[in-house]
C-alpha cells in the first residue's frame, strides 16, 4: 500500500499510520502469557499466577509497550518505503476516528533538507601562515630556564629588584575595613612577572628585607574581582624575604637535563623548532578551517530542521550540567540553564554539520586508512613513547572516531581552500600563539 505523505511546512512532514486492533490484542495476549510464566504473587506458586490477576497488574504496561513497538515498526516501514530521511522522533497522535477494527495515527515529523552549496570558487577564504622564528626559540629557551630556575637569599642589605622572588605579608582595606582575599602572609611572587597588578610591584620595588609600606592601590574597572573593581584600597606590605634567581646556562649539560638526544645546544635548538612547528602546524590548520567553516555556512542553502536543533540544544545543556559538577557546584543537576543561549550556536552547529556531511559525501571526501594513520602517528610524536600512543588510538573506536572526525575536516579545509580565492595573511608567531586554538 502506498503511503500517502503530506507537506505541513518547509521539512514538515505527516503520514497516517493504522494498526490491526486484532493484531494489537493478540500481541498483547501473547506478552502477557509468556510474563505469567515468571510472574510473582503472594498466594501462588511462580507461573501458577491466574492470568486475571496479571493482566489486572500489568495490563495497561504491556499494552502501551506493544503500542509503542507496533507504532515504531509502522513508522519506520512507512518512512522507508516513502524514502524519507527522518530527522529527529516523530510526534504521533491518535486520531479522533479509525477504520472498524483499526486504530489510526496521525505521525508529524521532520525530514533531513536539501543542502546546495554554492559556486565555492566565488568565496573568500583568508588564510593565515606563520612561522617559527629565532626569537620564539630564543623565548621557549628562556622559558625551559625559568623552569629550572634557583633561588638564593639575599643580604639584608639589598633591596628588591626586577627578577627577585620576594615573600610578604600584606592587607588591603576599602574604606578602612578589610576585604575578602585581601589579606594574606608568606606571599610569594617574581617581581616583573606581572603576578601582580604593576602599582603593587612599583610599591615593592626599593623595599629591604623587614621594611613596612601603605600605599593606596587603585583596582581595574574589568578586575576580576567584582567586589573592588574600580576601587581604590590602601594596603600595608610587609617584606619577609628577598631571594634572587639563578637561571642555568645553556649548555650540554642543560640540553641533557632535558632529555634531548643530540645533547649539545644545536639538538636542544633543533628540537624545540621541530616542537613549535608542529604546534604552529595545528594552530594554523585551526584557524584556516574555521575560515573556511564560515566560507561554508556562507555558501549554502538549506533549511535547519528543528528536531536537530532541539536535539544539540539539549547536549549542549546536558555538557554544560555536567561541566557545573566538575567544578563542584552544589545541585549542578537542578541549575537554572536557559536553553535559548544555547540555541545560535546548537544551529549553527547542525547547519554546518549539515554542510559539511553533504560536501563530504558528493565529492568523495572520507577519511583513508591511511590518513588516520598518518594523523595519529603525527599526534604520537609529541609523547615521549609515540608507539605506545598510536597503540592506544587504534585500540579504542571511539577515540579513532574521533580522529576520524579530525581527518575529515581536515579534508573539507584542503577541499575548499583548493577552490575559494585565498588571500594569505602572515600572522607574527607571538599572536598566533597567544589566541586558543579552536
């Protein structure tokens, strides 16, 4: 029997489903019959149960997991034989009137839309290159020195200076009452490190070991502590301890501590490179596939089905509960969580995911064997046992979807890019790294 579809509004979709009322009852009488055989009762014996008394208890249970089960069975034969791509549940109601001897359905449902993508060679793609510099080395150097650093007291004599680690007591007050987090004792921090609001260093800055200060301190508006913000405290200082650092020379001797292979200051150089363009490599490619995500959207027509969104709103409310647990807040299951700031970004997201799974599958774009191969022995390389890591890839599906996922896109980004007309910005490595990758 051909199924009658009829077009509610844009992917709106109705289809009428009926069912035997015999055959209901006979499934019904079947479930119930075969749950007697186990069925327990006060009074009887298992299985002895009069299948009145079952059917007085578990009936109406029985009775709505068949209707359930035929509806969906129903359902999903009349949506194939229709060829329809369902998005989402339907909703289904029972009409107000039926064949004799029939229960009919009215079932209202989404279907997945027809996605055109646009002339890709009229888009605009900005694409960004960068590069790793000797200066980024000289820094990532100085930073694995820090990291290794010494600290040595210094005579009462001295006074605090750029680079030394001072210990201090101090409290701030507002209008001469004290603050919370305004007060603490055996404090430490590196002056001009920015630890610390730069009016605070200025005070430290000249003071001895055992030297008292007030000065007033005047907070930024964005501070992120709402409570002062934008006020002016006056804090006493007191300094317990100045100690200078000692920061080891470069050298083999360095290179070794770190590991590396080649252990002279050429392997030690030649390793950080290899690290910090294979971080650029990834931050780049981030960037440009968000450019080119855009570009996508952009170039496509196609209406979102509701279902979906509703669908990746509530994931997304879903993660955001489960991230409020994580950080310990009380009741995190029972938090007031609007679902409407999360809907943009929910349709966004199902209208690229949309977009991309149509650009993928008309133009062949799936991740190969052999690229996810490649991607997770290039994620591998920065382990210290890179077998072992691919071992732990590949032994996982879910963790290889994932990967899989990546390659895809990556595909999608190489695909477009190909295509669009790119314009390069050259972006300084300081600020590629300075914003998070996506």
């Amino acid at each position: 029997m051909a199924v009658t579809v009829e077009t509610l509004e844009k992917l709106e979709r109705r289809i009428t489903l009926t069912l035997a009322a015999a055959d209901i009852n006979s499934e019904v009488e079947l479930r119930l019959k075969k749950l007697a055989r186990t069925v327990k009762a006060d009074g009887f014996r298992p299985g002895k149960v009069p299948m009145s008394v079952v059917t007085q208890r578990y009936g109406y249970s029985v009775q709505y997991e068949v209707m359930n089960d035929k509806l969906g069975e129903a359902f999903s034969a009349a949506a194939n034989e229709a060829q329809l791509r369902v998005a989402g549940a339907p909703k289904i109601a029972q009409k107000d009137e039926s064949p004799e001897g029939q229960m009919a359905f009215d079932a209202t449902f989404e279907v997945y839309p027809e996605v055109k993508i646009g002339d890709l060679a009229a888009a605009d793609v900005e694409r960004v290159v960068s590069e790793v510099t000797e200066e980024a080395i000289d820094k990532t150097v100085d930073i694995l020195r820090k990291q290794r650093r010494s600290f040595a007291q210094r005579a009462a004599a001295d006074v605090a200076g750029e680079g030394d680690r001072v210990s201090i007591d101090f409290e701030g007050k507002l209008d001469g009452e004290p603050f919370a987090g305004g007060k603490a004792e055996g404090f430490q921090f590196i002056i001009g490190e920015g630890q610390m609001l730069e009016a605070f260093e200025k005070a430290v800055r000249g003071m001895k070991a055992g030297d008292s200060k007030t000065f007033p301190l005047a907070f930024p508006e964005d501070y992120h502590g709402k409570d002062v913000a934008g006020k002016e405290a006056d804090f006493l200082v007191t300094v317990k301890k100045i100690e200078t650092q000692h920061l080891p020379e470069v050298n083999e001797a360095f290179a070794k501590s770190l590991g590396i292979a080649d252990a002279s200051v050429e392997g030690l150089r030649a390793d950080i490179k290899k690290n910090l363009e294979r971080e650029v490599k990834f931050r780049v490619l981030a960037r440009n596939k968000g450019a080119v995500m855009d570009a996508l959207v952009a170039a496509a027509e196609l209406d979102v089905p509701n279902a979906l969104i509703a669908g990746e709103t509530e994931r997304m409310v879903a993660a955001a509960r489960e991230d409020l647990k994580k950080r310990g807040v009380k009741d995190a299951d029972k938090a007031p969580i609007p679902e409407e700031i999360f809907r943009p970004q929910a349709e966004r997201r199902v209208r690229l995911g949309l977009v991309v799974g149509e650009l993928v599958r008309s133009n062949n774009l799936q991740a190969k064997p052999e690229q996810l191969q490649a991607h997770i022995e290039e994620l591998a390389q920065s382990y210290e046992k890179p077998a072992e890591v691919v071992r732990w890839y590949l032994s996982d599906r879910n963790r290889l979807a994932e990967v899989e996922a990546v390659v895809v896109e990556n595909n999608v980004t190489d695909f477009v890019l190909a295509k669009a007309k790119i314009s390069d910005k050259a972006l300084p490595f300081d600020e590629l790294m300075a914003q998070q990758a996506n």
